[in-house]
C-alpha cells in the first residue's frame, strides 16, 4: 500500500483547473492510499472556517468522502491556510497535525512539516509568521466581519507578490537563497528531532536531497507545487518518488 503527500496547491477560484484536478485526485488514486497527508497550503488563502466560498466548499466535500471510504487524511497548516480550523477538520473528516509532526513509515520515523520555518534567511517573512501565529492576533483577526478578513487577504497577497518580484528584481541568486531552506536550519532540524527523513513542502522546488548529519545518512523530500501541473509524493515498502500530474 501507498502513503500519498501533496503541498502546496494554492486552491483558488482563480484557477480552476487545479482544482478540478484536486478532486479527481482524490476521487482516484487517493481512494487507494494508506493515507493522504496534506502538508500545507492547500488553499491560496484561508481567512476563516465560516467562509463558503469555492474552492473551500468542493474541498471540503471532496475530503469527507474519502475519509468516510475509510483513508485517513491529515492536515498539516502552511504560511496561507494557518487559520484553517477545528470546524473545517470535522466537517472535512481530516485529522489536524502539529507544525512539527513525526509519523511512523513502514517502521521508520519521519518528520512532517510545512517547510517554512526552515527558510530563516527569510527574516521579513519569519517576522510576520511570528506575528500572525500569535493567540490574540488570530482572536482579533477571526473577530472581524469576513469582508474585511478578505481584504486583508487580498492585500497581503499583493504585498507578497510585490516584495518577491522586488527581491528577483535586485538579485535572482539572492532571491534564490531567500526563499529556501537555510542548511543550518535543515542540519538543526534533523539533529533536534534524531530523524533521517524530513517531508515537507513551501519552497516549490521538489526533489530528494541526500545529505550527511553528524556522520547519519539522511534525506530531505521537498514537495511541489500545482501551479503548472500537479505534484505528488508516494510512498511504499519500496521507497519514495515524486512525480508530477498534467493539468
């Protein structure tokens, strides 16, 4: 049997394709799995459980009907969705994890997570993590009327996408080196939680990474996004891949 990984689809009524491509996903190959783990950004943002729109809606009934078939399917919060809550979980039948979640592999542990918080040299975007991860600014912001939580959405979304071409713009490699993970971070990582394997997505640059800890052989599985196509990670007694899917 497989475990099945995807991260990153950025779900939006933008572009419906991935989402159509989402659902047959899971009405397909993800009825099969041992599990399907979602490891963040599922949806491009998520400003709260009481907003219906689409594609939050489609999701929702998409994952209860896998896990009323009887494959467990966990949720893992990324830097857009890390509002997505209790009431979503149980109305979409999925079970929430941890920022930092070790699970079991065909008899190996494996650390679980989004992939932010890896990405330190990152210090403006680390600092408005720390910002929105906190209890009473969550409280303040869910207290808001959903237009206006949307407009906050949409302006930081702007703000994101304005700052990243502005980093490309002064220097492509320093853009590079920005937005991914830091070594020492990936190298503390592993050291702090005695793993060999990390899963995780955010960076939108999938592959395994072989990499040496103090003298232990361990791998770094990144996750890719469903901006141009569609990606999955499947895992077996055999091993891991990565593969992608045409939209």
């Amino acid at each position: 049997m497989t475990t099945l990984f995807i991260s990153d689809l950025h779900l939006d009524p933008e572009r419906p394709e991935v989402t159509r491509l989402f659902g047959e996903f899971v009405d397909g190959e993800a009825r099969s799995a041992d599990a399907l783990y979602i490891l963040g950004d599922l949806f491009e943002a998520w400003v709260g459980d009481d907003d219906p729109a689409e594609p939050g809606a489609f999701v929702i009934v998409k994952l209860r009907a896998l896990a009323d078939s009887g494959v467990p399917v966990y949720f893992q919060h990324g830097n857009r969705d890390f509002l997505v809550g209790q009431e979503f979980a149980q109305r979409a039948g999925v079970r929430l994890l941890p920022e930092n979640a070790v699970v079991m592999l065909h008899g190996k542990p494996v650390l679980l997570m989004h992939g932010d918080t890896l990405c330190t040299d990152d210090l403006a975007y680390q600092a408005f993590r720390a910002q929105t991860r906190n209890p009473a600014w969550r409280a303040q912001f869910l207290s808001q009327p959903l237009a206006a939580r949307l407009a906050f959405a949409a302006h930081a979304r702007a703000a994101s996408q304005q700052r990243q071409q502005a980093m490309q713009h002064d220097g492509r490699a320093q853009f590079e080196t920005v937005t991914d993970v830091a070594p020492d971070a990936v190298r503390d990582t592993f050291a702090r939680y005695g793993i060999d394997t990390i899963i995780h997505g955010h960076t939108h640059r999938p592959a395994i990474h072989a990499l040496d800890v103090d003298g232990r052989a361990c791998r770094r599985i990144v996750l890719g996004d469903w901006y141009t196509q569609g990606s999955v990670l499947r895992v077996d007694a055999d091993g891991a891949a990565l593969s992608a899917m045409p939209l």
